[in-house]
C-alpha cells in the first residue's frame, strides 16, 4: 500500500494561508485559472494561487525519485522518519536535479528545465495540498528555488485528499503524454508495482501506463528479478545493490526477458542458467550488444576457458528440498549447471555490492578484495564474449550466401503469382520480362562457376545447378 506520512509542520497556518488566497481568487473576479487533473476518472479542476515557496515542502512519497532514495541509505531512513526535517528536505532537493542513473552526477535535463524557467517563467502552475506538500512541479519547485524565486503557481486539491488519492493524481499527471520530465524507468517499474498493490488488475495498469498487458507483465518480471539480485548481493552487514544500479539497463533486461521466456517453456534449466550468466553481465556494464552473445551455452563453451576455477568449478547438484506443511514432500534442488552459474552470479553481485559500500561498513582491505574480484570476473566474462562475438559473425557468414538463395526463392516464387495474374489482365512487358530472365540466367552461370569450386562431392543442389548450367551452355 501507499506509504503514509505525518503531516508537515505549519500545516493548520498553511491551510489558512491557502483558504485566504482562494477567497481571495474568488472576490477578485475575472477569469480564473484552473489546473486539470484526472481523478478517479472525473475531470477534477483545481483553483490556481501564488503561494511563498518557502513554505511549499517536497513530497516524500513522489514517484519521481523513488528508486534514488536508497542512493544514501542513512538519509534515506532519515526521510521515512521524519520527511519535514531540514536535512530530509535538502536530500529530497538534492535527488530532484541529480541524473536518475548516477544521483552524483547533475541532470542535464534539469538544468535545460532551470534555464527554460529563467528565459520563459513558470508556464505551467505545479499542485498542492492544503498542507502545502506538493503533489505536482517537484523539479520546478526545486529549480525556481535554486533561481531565487520567491512565489510559485500551483493549483490546490481538495482538503479531503488522503495519500492514495495524491498518489493517483501525480500518476495520472506524470502519464500525460505532454509531460516535461518523464520518471525513470526504474520509478515507472514502482510505480506500476504500487499500482498492482492496490488491487487494480493488469489491464487497468497497463491502460493508464499505455501499454500492452504483455509488456506490464514483462516489467513486473523486471522488477521481480532486479529485487531478487538485490536481495542476494546483499552479505552480512555489508548492503546489497540499489535499484538505481539497475536504472541504465532497461533494454538488456527487456531482451533478457524476451530470451528467458522462450527458453523457459522448453528447458527451464538453461532458461535459468541464462538469466543468471547474463544477469552477472549486466551488473558488470557490458554493452548490450556484448549481452547478447551470451547464451544458455556460453559457459561450458567460452567461460570456462577464461574463467579461473574459483569461479568455473560446478557445483555438486543441490540435495532435495523439504516443503514446510506437505507431509515430508521433497522436491529437487537446481541442477549442476544452474547452481554452478548462480554460484558465479552471486559472486559478482556481491563483489559489486562490496566494492560500492561505504567506508563505515567495509575496510578498505575488504573494498580492495572485492574490487579484485570483480575485476577479475569482468575480464574473463569481456574475454569470453569476445571469442562468442567472433563465432556468432563467422557464423553469420556461413549462413548469408545460403539465406540470400533462400530470399531470392521466395521473390521468384512471388514473380511466378505475379506473371500469372499480369498475363490473366494481358498487361504483362514481355521485354522487360526476358531481360530479367536473363539476367537470371547469367547470374545462375556465376554461382554454378563458385559453387562448383572445391567441391569434391557436391550435393544433390549444387550437382543440378553445375549440370543446368552446363546444358543451358552445350546447348
């Protein structure tokens, strides 16, 4: 469900400072703006005011940084204590302009936001509460405050608004297609995530987000197996990976997924053994292109050639499972291959997490460790695919002069429905037609002349087309 919080401090004064400047929007006459948002699925028009943005607050529960709160995990539980606080509101200002993928890097975006509201002003009024929390405009607040504005228009919603309702508003505003600043793609994935908590179905969702089901099923498998490499790269004390370590990898783990699903339905086993060696991959920055060299088969044939043994010994088979509260009923463990490459999987996620953590959790021994760890992982992995890359493209090769006869069957195949139906209606170019014929023919002449090369015993394919060809000339 959606996360509560306690309401901000001045929060009875600010509501008398917004009923005040309501009232008097009313009595000033004249055309009032008002700002639209979809609630429930009713139009619900809220009256605009100029309120100090001083005393505007972030909005803890925003979906816009959702994912980079974990990006410092003491700042984080300080903002789920008290979000009003001095320092929880400076690292909510702090998320607002950092990059989604890197929150120590400054979003470019933001500062192109910053420059349009100096040139342009405040085109767009943000939203509040009658608590003055706000609900939409977040990045403007932020901005106009590092611009040294002192006023912003924002449009107030009903003083009946709970939580759920404000978390629906800002959804149903952000998934407008003229908005701004889109949410990342991991805030997206939550965002659906609370959706489905609050028993809406995957129809629903998927309508709001404008997508198709099958796609809100896909990114619910996304985030579902980002959470759980998060939960196993976490080690003792030392915290696991962040779900803004995940923010740069949408593609590969909608291909990985696409992969997964195709494989699984056949062999689950080397569906898994996939997911996991391409999961370590991406956690190790590997392009996509690389990523997808990368198949069920990748360690028993390249891997394990450059992989020391610490990391490409198999594990033993795991003993059964026992299931809790069905009388003694065991069911297998992975197999060899899928516990050796979680094994491997585990290992780098855990190097990562290590070699991230802070000074405070891990010593620098422990960092330099794992950061040797990884390193040494990512260079075997960059090695072996690598070697895959070169076999995928001699492969390729192989199989073009092959798959360009099969392309040029299928086009005369189609010439021969064509030819009838231009003979049936007499409008047919007999001239042009011979000379594509034999173009044809002189083209047949050059692939029977490469064709026959070196061919010992060519097959029954290649033997009439030498033969045709040595007829069509004798004759």
């Amino acid at each position: 469900m959606k996360q509560e919080f306690s309401q901000p401090p001045r929060a009875a004064e600010f509501s008398e400072l917004v009923r005040k400047r309501l009232e008097d929007v009313k009595n000033a006459g004249g055309t009032r703006e008002t700002v639209t948002v979809d609630w429930n699925g009713q139009a619900l028009h809220c009256e605009v005011i100029d309120c100090p943005i001083s005393s505007v607050f972030y909005n803890p529960g925003t979906h816009r940084i959702k994912a980079q709160r974990s990006h410092d995990p003491a700042k984080d539980a300080a903002l789920s204590a008290d979000p009003w606080t001095g320092g929880s509101q400076e690292y909510l200002h702090f998320l607002l302009q950092a990059d989604p993928a890197d929150p120590n890097r400054r979003d470019t975006d933001f500062d192109k936001l910053k420059e349009s509201l100096e040139q342009f002003g405040q085109n767009d009024p943000g939203l509040i509460t009658h608590t003055g929390i706000l609900v939409n405009g977040n990045t403007r607040a932020a901005a106009l405050r590092e611009l040294g504005q002192q006023t912003m228009r924002v449009g107030v919603l009903p003083e009946s608004f709970t939580w759920a309702d404000i978390s629906a508003v800002e959804l149903a505003l952000q998934l407008r297609r003229d908005h701004r600043r889109d949410y990342s793609y991991i805030n997206r994935l939550l965002a659906m995530e609370e959706q489905a908590k609050l028993g809406r179905t995957p129809d629903a969702i998927a309508k709001d987000f404008r997508i198709r089901t099958s796609t809100y099923h896909q990114e619910r498998w996304i985030l579902g197996t980002i959470r759980e490499q998060i939960s196993r790269s976490a080690n003792g004390d030392v915290p696991g990976l962040r779900l803004v370590d995940f923010e740069d990898h949408q593609e590969k783990l909608k291909e990985l997924h696409r992969a997964y699903e195709k494989l699984a339905g056949v062999d689950p086993d080397r569906a898994d053994v996939l997911k996991e060696l391409r999961m370590a991959a991406i956690v190790m920055g590997f392009a996509k292109t690389d990523v997808r060299h990368i198949d069920e088969g990748f360690r028993d044939r390249y891997l394990s050639r450059t992989m020391s043994p610490d990391f490409s010994e198999p594990a033993g088979a795991q003993t059964a499972v026992s299931v809790p509260g069905l009388g003694g009923v065991m069911l297998p463990g992975a197999s060899p291959a899928v516990s050796a490459a979680r094994t491997l999987n585990d290992k780098v996620l855990r190097a990562k997490a290590m070699a991230s953590a802070s000074n405070s959790v891990t010593s620098d021994q422990d960092r330099k460790r794992a950061q040797d760890v990884f390193q040494e992982a990512r260079e075997a992995f960059d090695q072996a695919i690598d070697a895959a890359g070169r076999d995928a493209r001699l492969k390729k090769r192989k199989q073009m002069a092959p798959a360009r006869i099969a392309d040029a069957c299928a086009d005369i195949d189609q010439s021969v429905v064509e030819l009838v139906q231009a003979r049936a209606s007499r409008s047919l170019d007999e001239e042009a037609f011979d000379e594509a014929v034999l173009k044809l023919r002189e083209s047949l002449r050059k692939l029977a002349q490469q064709a026959g090369r070196g061919a010992k015993t060519p097959g029954d394919g290649v033997a009439w087309l030498i033969e045709a060809v040595a007829l069509e000339t004798s004759g």
